[in-house]
C-alpha cells in the first residue's frame, strides 16, 4: 500500500499514463476509507472528499472518467496481490492434527441495479434481474483465503465443486453445506486421500450392504430404531451410489420435536410457494440430522462429527461481517466499470482486515485459549476505519495502531458462550484420547 508501489502498479495497468490530479493512493483511500456505502455515495461526493481529504479540486466530469476498465484492472491486481502475499498464523487444534488443513467454502449472493442485467444476469424476481455471486473458502487451520471468485447470479455451488475439485490436496478435510453436495465430487475427494464431511441431502439415496448385495437406506426403519432403543445417535456404513466401491459412515442424530417442527414449516412453505406436497420421505429425514463422512472413526468419533461440522458456520459469521459492517451487498444504480471498482475496493478492504483478523485470532488462541469474534472485529474495524487510514502512511503508525488493535480485541472482541451450544473454544479443545 506504498504511495510507490500504487503508483508502479497503476502505470502497469494502464490506470496511470500520465501526471494527474488525483495521486493514486488518493485514489484508493477515497474508495477504502470513505464513510458512504456505494449505496449511497455519488460523484460529486468523491470530488467532496477529495478536496476535503487531499486539497484536490476535481469536476464530477473528471471524476466519472477515472471509473474505467484500467481502474478496474489496478484494483484486481492490488486484490490478487493481497491474496498471493497473506501471512499465514497457524492454529494447532488436536482434533484436526491428522489433516494438512481444513477447508470450508461457501458462497455469497445479492441483487445488483437492474441496468447490469447482460454483465451480470440473475435469477430474477421482483427486484432486478442481476445479481452476483462469489464463492469464498479459507482454511481454518492457516487462515489462507484459498478461493474468491466473483461469478454472475446463476452461477451455482454444486457447479462450483465439480469445476475446483482438482484444486483439493492430499489430507485436506472439507467442509461444506448442501449447496455443493454431489456425490461424484465426494468420490474424487476420496480418490485422492483426502477427506470431507457434508449432511446428506434430502433426496439423495445411499446404499446399504445387506446379504451381500447393496439395498436403498430406508430413513423411517432408522427413525424407529432409534426411538425403540433410545439412542443419542448411531452410524452405519453406507455406499455413495451402487458401484462404489468403498463405504462412508453416515452419522445419524434425532432432532427435538420442536426443531422438527420448525423444519417442517419451513419445508412446508417452501412447498407451497413451488406447489409441491411434502412427502413422507421427507418427514423423515426431517426428523433426523444425518451427516456423511470418510474420516475414521479413530480420528473423529460419532459423538464428534456433529460438533465438527457445526465450525462450517464460521464462514457464515464471517459473511454475515462482510455484509453488515463492509457494506457489500449494497449498490446503486451505476455503470459497471464503476461497481466493479467498488467491488473490487471492498474486497480488498475486507481482505486487508481479514489477514489482521486472522493473524489475531491465532495469537489469542495461542496465548490466552480464547477466541476472537469475527463479527466484533469487523463492526470495531468499520466504525473506527479512519484510524487504520492514518495508520498507513508510515510502518511506526500502523505498528502503533496494531498494537492498541490488538489490546482491544484480546479484552473487548472475544467470542461469548451460547446457552446449550459448545462454543468454538470446546470445539477447539476436543480431546481425540
């Protein structure tokens, strides 16, 4: 984020040809650091941070030209820089010491203004026609962002697993909703030594090895047999599809009457917006919470896997950060060179504080066994981001600033327990033995 660096950069992008006005870092704190969303900021309130910021007098004219493809094209670049260049904390957890990292990816959408229909079409609706959709995956372990890809609104997550499947390592534990549940991808998970653990979605069929040949899992003989016997949970060994040849462990939980009960008004509305009639099947499985897995029982047991799978919602938090204290889903009406740059100056504001995030949460675990809030240290980061952009203009500032950063969030931004819930904490302290 040098003044030196931005300006090389700029001039290898084609953003800078010759002297302007406006300096390039002005350029880039103006995007980063402006208290309006870009749901509300116009051009003539860029030109009024300029000149009040930077003592740079510029005409709304002026200023919509510096919204161009070549803008755009420095922003991506200074994001992939971000991502190429990220300092890695890692976290030793027990529980996950058997795999070389722990992946979990998920995705998010939101509407954009109806003119940006034919860059980015949508799904529809009442709304807009355009939407957006990035695909976001971190491991937990390092906190390395692994994967953020920006696709238009019909762009889908089980597409998605199949197209990044090449992508997974050998010891690699993935982590996963249903969204990108395809059995194929599971099959060359396992093909190449690596793990996953994924619920079983509803409609899917798994098969059971009986009297040497494989039959359909029958969920209402499950749900009987664990009522008659009182069981917690119990895991039996099924087959993806009929040719498989290796099984998994399916885990399999009864729910509280009234999460059932949520389920299915949930299912049911669902249904009759789609004019649908739930079927029996379904109130089975609704009945159950049914994770599948090819992690050994000797690494993670049964009473384990649901508590394991429950670190998924980290990325959820996280998102929920990016949305309601980053400002991203909101956008007005602009062209598109214009909201990508506002995209793109997001990203990179939301990456900058996620490599601080990251690196303070594996220290505070390392030091003090406690985990930080995502969700507080983005909302502290968003309301006090003017003191991160006077940080950046020399190394003894921003060491300054991350010092009082970090103070704060080891005393002020730590994950609190949740009434019947095992905190991130617990999980974290999991003990295999």
């Amino acid at each position: 984020m040098s003044e030196e660096h931005l300006e090389d950069l700029a001039r290898k992008t084609g953003f800078v040809h010759r002297k302007s006005k406006v300096r390039v870092d002005d350029f880039i704190r103006m995007l980063l650091y402006s208290e309006l969303d870009s749901g509300s900021v116009s051009l003539n309130d860029h030109c009024c941070d300029l000149q009040m910021h930077h003592g740079v007098r510029i005409s709304k004219q002026a200023m919509d030209k510096k919204f161009s493809p070549s803008s755009v094209a420095f922003l991506q670049k200074l994001l992939e820089e971000q991502l190429d260049k990220q300092i890695l904390q890692h976290i030793d957890i027990e529980i996950f010491s058997r795999f070389s990292s722990v992946k979990i990816k998920d995705s998010i959408r939101w509407q954009l203004p109806d003119n940006l229909k034919d860059h980015y079409p949508g799904s529809g609706g009442a709304a807009s026609g355009a939407g957006m959709h990035t695909q976001f995956e971190f491991d937990l372990l390092s906190g390395k962002v692994n994967e953020l890809q920006i696709h238009n609104g019909l762009y889908q997550d089980w597409a998605d697993a199949r197209q990044t499947v090449d992508n997974i390592e050998k010891g690699s534990l993935i982590l996963r909703d249903l969204g990108y549940f395809d059995k194929k991808v599971f099959g060359e998970i396992m093909s190449k030594d690596a793990y996953f653990l994924s619920r079983l979605k509803p409609k899917a069929l798994v098969y059971v090895l009986q009297n040497g040949k494989k039959e359909k899992l029958c969920l209402e003989a499950i749900y009987r047999k664990l009522q008659c016997n009182q069981l917690e949970y119990m895991e039996i060994d099924v087959f993806l599809d009929k040719e498989a040849k290796d099984p998994v462990r399916l885990v399999i939980e009864p729910i509280p009457d009234e999460e059932f009960e949520k389920r299915m008004r949930k299912a049911g509305r669902e249904a009759t917006k789609k004019k649908r009639v739930l079927s029996k099947k379904y109130k089975s499985y609704a009945r159950l919470s049914l994770y599948i897995t090819n992690i050994p029982g000797t690494w993670v047991p049964i009473a384990h896997v649901r508590s394991l799978y429950r670190l998924r919602w980290q990325v959820e938090l996280r998102f929920k950060a990016f949305k309601s204290h980053c400002k991203l889903a909101k956008m007005k009406k602009m062209n598109k060179h214009r909201m990508e740059c506002y995209l793109f100056a997001n990203l990179l504001h939301i990456m900058l504080n996620w490599q601080i995030a990251i690196s303070f949460f594996g220290v505070i675990w390392q030091n003090l066994g406690k985990t930080m809030s995502i969700l507080k240290f983005f909302k502290t980061i968003e309301a006090h981001k003017q003191l991160q952009n006077n940080a950046l203009k020399n190394t003894e500032l921003m060491r300054d600033y991350l010092l009082d950063l970090y103070k704060t969030a080891a005393e002020k931004l730590l994950t609190e327990k949740k009434k019947n819930k095992l905190s991130i904490e617990e999980i974290f302290n999991i003990n295999i033995s």
